[in-house]
C-alpha cells in the first residue's frame, strides 16, 4: 500500500510543466473525473495556432507504469489511430508522446467532446461491436511485450494478499468475507483458462466511452492489456440472461464483420467479473493513503460496505457455479 498521494502536483506545478511544453495558457485548469491520475482541461495556444484551443494533460500516478508501459500504451493508440479507428492519441513534443515534469510523467491530448455511451441503445450498442472488431483486429496483431495481462495472479491472489491486512473488514465479518473469497478465487483457478491473449483496451465500460454521430470513441487506454477478447465485451452486458444474450448477439454481428470472435470465451465471463469485482476491493485498499480516497470513497472504511461485499462475493460464487452464458437459447 503505497503512501504516495499527488499532494506536491499544486497548480504552479502544472503550470510551469504546460509552459515548459510551449503551450500559452489562456484559461483556468478544469480537473476532470479521475483517482488514478490527475487530469486537466485547459485552453491554449500552442505553436503558430492562430486562437487557442482545448487540450488535456493528464499527470500519470508514479510507481504505477513504468515509461516503457506507457509509450507502449501511446504506441497502441498511434497504431488504432494509423487504422483510422477512433482514439483519441497524444500529442508528441519533439518527437515524444511519453513527457517529464518536476518528476512526473504526463501526456498532453487534444480535447475531445461527445456524449456518454448509452448501453440500452440497440443502435449504440451495435457501433461499439463493429468499433471492437475493429480495435481487436489490430490488437491481435501482436501482444504487449511491456504491459501486463489479466491474470489469476495479479487481480486475484495479490488481491487477496492487500485485503488479507485490511483492519477496514470488521472482526465479525473475516471468517465468512474469506471464506466466499477463497472459494471464488478457487473456481476461478479452474475456469479462467484463456486460449489467446490480444491487446485490449481493458476498461470498457459505459463511464468511459463516448459517441458523436460519427460513432463510438475512447479518449485513452490508461488500463490496457493483454487479455481474452471478452474482456472488452462483457461489461456492456446487464440484466438476465436472455438480455445478456440479445446484447452479445447485436455486438457480436457487428464485431464479427471485421474480427473473429471464439464462443468459448463465454465461460470466461464470469471469472472476468469476480477478477475485476476483487480487483477494485484491493484497488481501493491500496489507494487509501491518497488523500482523495476517504474523501470520494467514505463508505470503504464502513461495516456495511464490507457486508455488501461478503454478500457480493458469495452471489459471484453461486453465478460461478452456473453454466456459463451461451449464444444457445436457454430451454
């Protein structure tokens, strides 16, 4: 659990660093929704620009990627951007997109606006598939040699080990909070099995995607990784499962137009769920010490979010112990 925070990044910091990169200032800083970084909007000038215009810097939380992690995530962008794929990429500086301030690493974007995807629209739903194959037809070209993959090891077991030393979990509650944690963590040892592992953007979720009337659009790939295909589709799924299937099938004709997709990656749905479920629990725990956790997250150190989650660990143990999700009509 680090003790970093981001206490030193003060605004004549992102000032100077803005500065430094050439850019003529001609707003305020506006920080937009993010715990994991700090990320700014601003208005500038920049170069021989003749009115200035909207850009984002974002200043990556050190200790978490490496500068070879990152380019690699900017590499990936460039790549989907060469492919005429909608990505928002960043702007390099003398030929680097990967920046150093006062020992920081940020990155500068244009500003880019568009709507939140909305994930019960069938017309949405089925621009985002054909986005995906096409994101994923370029991500299988060749794997992260940097960045990391999704994994029993990294999201579940050293998860396990953060939330083991949380004193948040009251006394009450361990035995049962790690007993349904363990046996999910057991069936997930047995049914998390991924054939290939592709390049993914890894966080693909309705808060962070965006549309205009051209289609769907992401504005960075701070989480991507090697990862099944899956995992960038399953988390537009919601409700029972005819509904989850309805939504699979309007994706997938779209997606399959432009990459193949394997079915048997539909049992990897549900391991996915309790890895990212576990994850964030050891997220929060490992982020504490930043002083914009227990501001934003209250709840965590509450017995009733930890009850919550005894409760959701044992519904994800039953969901696990179900057939898995089938393109075939359930009769």
């Amino acid at each position: 659990m680090t003790a970093f925070d981001f206490s030193t990044l003060q605004p004549d910091i992102i000032i100077d660093a803005l500065q430094h990169l050439g850019l003529d200032i001609s707003s305020g800083l506006t920080a937009l929704n993010s715990y994991e970084n700090r990320v700014y909007q601003f208005s500038a000038w920049r170069g021989a620009a003749e009115i200035p215009q909207k850009y984002v810097v974002k200043f990556y939380r050190p200790q978490r990627w490496s500068t070879a992690q990152l380019q690699e995530e900017h590499d990936f962008a460039f790549e989907l951007a060469a492919a005429d794929i909608p990505v928002v990429v960043p702007l390099r500086q003398d030929g680097q997109s990967v920046l150093q301030y006062g020992g920081y690493q940020l990155a500068l974007f244009p500003s880019r606006g568009g709507r939140t995807l909305e994930i019960d629209n069938d017309e949405q739903l089925a621009m985002l598939g054909r986005f995906l194959g096409r994101l994923h037809q370029v991500g299988k070209a060749k794997a992260f040699a940097y960045r990391p993959a999704f994994s029993i090891e990294s999201h579940l077991l050293q998860s396990r080990d953060v939330l083991s030393k949380l004193e948040f979990i009251p006394a009450y509650l361990r035995p049962a909070f790690d007993s349904a944690l363990d046996q999910v963590i057991a069936l997930c040892i047995t049914q998390y099995k991924p054939k290939r592992l592709i390049r993914l953007h890894g966080d693909c979720h309705a808060g962070n995607l965006f549309y205009t009337s051209e289609g769907p659009f992401f504005v960075d790939l701070d989480d991507c990784r090697n990862g099944p295909a899956i995992q960038d589709l399953w988390m537009m799924l919601s409700g029972d499962r005819q509904q989850q299937r309805d939504t699979l099938e309007l994706m997938l004709e779209e997606y399959e137009q432009y990459c193949d997709f394997d079915p048997a990656e539909l049992k990897l749905i549900e391991p996915l769920r309790a890895m990212r479920m576990v994850h964030y629990m050891a997220w929060l725990a490992r982020r504490w010490q930043d002083p914009a956790f227990p501001m934003n997250f209250p709840w965590f150190a509450t017995d009733k979010y930890w009850e919550q989650q005894c409760l959701a660990l044992k519904e994800q143990l039953f969901l696990l112990q179900q057939a898995p999700l089938s393109l075939v009509p359930d009769y």
